[in-house]
C-alpha cells in the first residue's frame, strides 16, 4: 500500500474560489496559466521545479547558513555532496538550472552548430537557439507514440546521432545533451545501456557528453527497477555509475535537489570550467555563491542526499503512477507508462476536433482551471510549434498537458480529486474550443503569450 513516507509539521490553506470567480481569473490573464496569481490557483501543478516542501533537516540546516562573500563554510558542504554523486572536477553553484545553461552554451554554441539530445528541454533549446545553434532531438521512435509501453521510452536513438554527427561534422558538435529522466518526452526514464553506448558513440568521435541531471535521481530508480543487474545496487551506485560517463552536466537542484531555489554546472575540462567560472563572477556572483544564500546552498547539500533515499523515491514515482492509473480507468489518454515526475495527458487524441495550430493542449490546460482550479501547463504547439520560413505552421510532435506533481506538498487524496476533474472534462470533451495567439515574444512564448477563445466550430 502507497502512503506518504513523512509527517505533517505545518500545513497551508488552500483557497477555494467558485467556477465563476476562477472563469473571471482566467480571462483577465489572457488565458495563460503563467499569468495566474498563485493565490487564484487551487492545486498548482505548473511545474515541479522548486515548488516542493522542503524537510525539517533541510530547514535546520538553513539556520547554520554561512553568508560569508568568499569562502563560504555552506559551499564546501554543497560541493562535497555534488562530487560524491557526480565525481566531477569543478563544481560552480548557480541560482538555478537556466543559469548554468546560459554559461555553459554561452560559451560553447555559435552559429552552425549543432546540439543533439535525446529531447530538449524548453530553457535548454532556447538558449542554443538564443546563440545561434541548432538543437536537435533525437529520443527514440517509440517516445513519439503516447500509449506505446516501452520501460526507458527516454532513450536516445543512436542510429540518427550517429547519422547527425556524420551530417554535420563532430567538429560542429561542441556536445551533446542527454536529458534525465527526458521531460518533454514524457518524463520518461534512460537506461544505463543507453547512456553508456551514447558515451561510447560521441567517443569515437571525441564529442563531449553532458547530461541534463534534473532528475537524476527518479532516472536511477527507474534503472534499479527496470534493468537488469542494478536491482541489488543503490541509488547512490546507480548515479555515480551515470555520472562516471559523462564529461560534464547542469542541473536545476529545484527538482532532485528538493529546494527552492538552486543548480549548479559541473566539469571535469579544466580550461571550460576556468571560462565558465570567469562568466560565473560577471553574471551570478563569486564561485563560492554563485547567486545563492549560503543558506541556501546548505539545504541543498542535505536534499541531494535525502533524495537517495530509495523509500521516498517510491513514494515519489508511486504517487505519480497512481495518477496515471486513475486516469487511464477513466479513458483519458496519457503517455505510457507514467515517468517519474509528472503525468502527461495526450491532448491531441482527447481533443482530436482542435488542429494543432489552435493549441489543443492549451485549450485543456484552461479547462483543468475552469473546471477544478487546477493550474497545469501545456507541452505542445504553444511550447514547441512555430512558423517556417514558407509560412507553414509546424506543430509539435505531441499535443500534451503536463500535470507536474510538487514533491512532498500534494496527497492520495489530491490526485483522486484531479482525476476526477479530469474525468468531468473528458466527459464534455467536444464543448471545448481552441485557441489563437493574440500577443507573443520571440523566446519561450508560453511564459507570457496572451490568448483569445475561438468558438467551436469556426
């Protein structure tokens, strides 16, 4: 039997507004659920990322926090608990996983290279394109079918990364990106095999490999349960195992670091970790800060070591499959099987009337609001999709709603209200109406575009 591997020392309320108030809320933030007031949102599942409750060790070690410039005793306590995960060499601490994005691209993608990953990430693909670069997914056939089950569906396809580095040339591929567990893809797991033969593969073409370690945790739970040969290892082993073949990483701490605020960049090249340091200093703070509270980095340190815990993992990963199997007894399409931090509904098989350049994940996204105050976020064609050169819109491979559980905040009884929400949608399915974009940015529009309704049938 599931049940919370903790105890309650402190609880907040939550607001109820009626489906009135809440359908007044979503009009005047243009119909984004960024633009939401948290206060409006009554289960907030936008992301997981720093939205988790942090534990009474956690807190404890905030009070020791050491706010020194340089030097700081709560920095050598981060970095000894980042190298005994990662053993990498340098360790430069940032406010949060984007950051050390920005530097470590900053200073490796220009114009006409080529990034691949199993699947970017949003922050991840706008910062190579914000440099000129071009990234490239390359996750495996099967994490394109939503209702295919298939155990490390988060895979990387190593026939197209080989075929890519031989388009392009390796000396146009400063690196290669390898997201644990795959987001956008579902959140879905990589094995230890393919991690492995994807280092194997970018050797031979002396082609760096980076890995995306915001979830590195629930990925080694996953590889513990559903590869052969780690089941007797522990988390720990399993991460060192992953970390062992990769030349470097970032990761945002707001995930399997279990803080709120956090991330940090890790190299073993001492010339890239000296140029990324140097940008560290002009743009977050000192390497021994590095745009944290010493409290901050101190809390850190204790949650990537609480997040080896392999009890609260199961509760961790059991919590979200326990969603997704309450949703699938309802006959609302997810990807399958459920991945370690969210459930992913398939917006565009339960909407299949909205086209994908009227946002079909969009428009599901505002019912779960109208319908049960639940702030969700889209992964589709608002996230992904954009204009071509011609003029022809191209839409995302997948049309998903991402319903991000929080870690440690949300209970059983939760989810059972969110499934039936989402059962009350499904059930009027064909009401619902797309969208269109009224205003837009150039980088990671999701965040702030505005929309307007487009009635059913027009």
């Amino acid at each position: 039997m599931l049940f919370e591997p903790f105890k309650i020392k402190m609880t907040e309320p939550i607001r109820i507004l009626s489906k009135d108030e809440r359908e007044k809320k979503i009009r005047e933030a243009h119909y984004n659920l960024f633009l939401l007031r948290a206060e409006d949102v009554m289960i907030d599942l936008l992301t997981d990322s720093g939205t988790g409750a942090m534990s009474a060790n956690q807190w404890s070690a905030i009070m020791i926090g050491d706010e020194s410039y340089a030097g700081a005793t709560s920095f050598y306590r981060f970095e000894e608990a980042v190298k005994k995960i990662t053993g990498f060499k340098y360790i430069l601490p940032t406010h949060q996983g984007r950051a050390a994005e920005r530097i470590l691209f900053g200073l490796v993608a220009k114009k006409g290279m080529v990034i691949p990953s199993n699947t970017h990430f949003d922050t991840t693909r706008a910062l190579i394109e914000y440099n000129e670069a071009v990234a490239l997914d390359l996750a495996i056939d099967e994490s394109k079918i939503p209702s295919v089950r298939h155990p490390f569906k988060g895979n990387m396809d190593l026939n197209k990364l080989e075929e890519t580095i031989k388009k392009f040339g390796p000396e146009n591929i400063p690196l290669c990106m390898l997201t644990i567990t795959n987001n956008s893809g579902g959140g879905q797991p990589v094995s230890m095999e393919n991690i492995r033969e994807t280092k194997r593969l970018l050797s031979r073409f002396k082609i760096p490999l980076f890995i995306d370690a915001c979830r590195f945790a629930e990925n080694a739970y996953f590889i513990k349960k559903r590869e052969k040969g780690y089941e007797n290892k522990s988390i720990l082993e399993i991460a060192q195992e992953i970390f062992s073949y990769a030349d470097g990483c970032t990761m945002s701490a707001k995930k399997d670091g279990l803080v709120n605020i956090g991330g940090f960049l890790a190299l073993n090249d001492e010339e890239l970790a000296m140029r990324a340091k140097n940008m560290l200093i002009l743009t977050e703070g000192f390497p021994t800060y590095g745009g944290l509270a010493g409290r901050d980095l101190e809390a850190l340190a204790v949650g990537l070591n609480e997040v080896l815990d392999e009890q609260y993992l199961a509760y961790r990963i059991g919590q979200v499959e326990y969603l997704g199997k309450k949703l699938l007894e309802n006959n609302i399409p997810i990807i399958e099987p459920t991945g370690g931090h969210a459930v992913y509904i398939d917006a565009g098989s339960l909407l299949p009337h909205i086209k994908p350049e009227n946002f079909p994940a969009q428009a599901l996204s505002v019912e779960f609001y109208r319908e049960g105050g639940i702030r969700t976020v889209e992964i589709g064609s608002v996230m992904f999709g954009k204009k071509e050169e011609s003029g022809r819109f191209k839409p995302a491979p997948l049309e998903l709603v991402r319903l991000a559980i929080p870690r440690r905040v949300y209970t059983m009884s939760h989810m059972d209200y969110i499934a039936n929400i989402a059962s009350e949608i499904k059930n009027r399915a064909q009401d619902i109406g797309g969208y269109r974009i009224t205003y837009e940015a150039k980088h990671l529009r999701h965040f702030t575009a505005h929309f307007e309704p487009i009635q059913v049938g027009r």
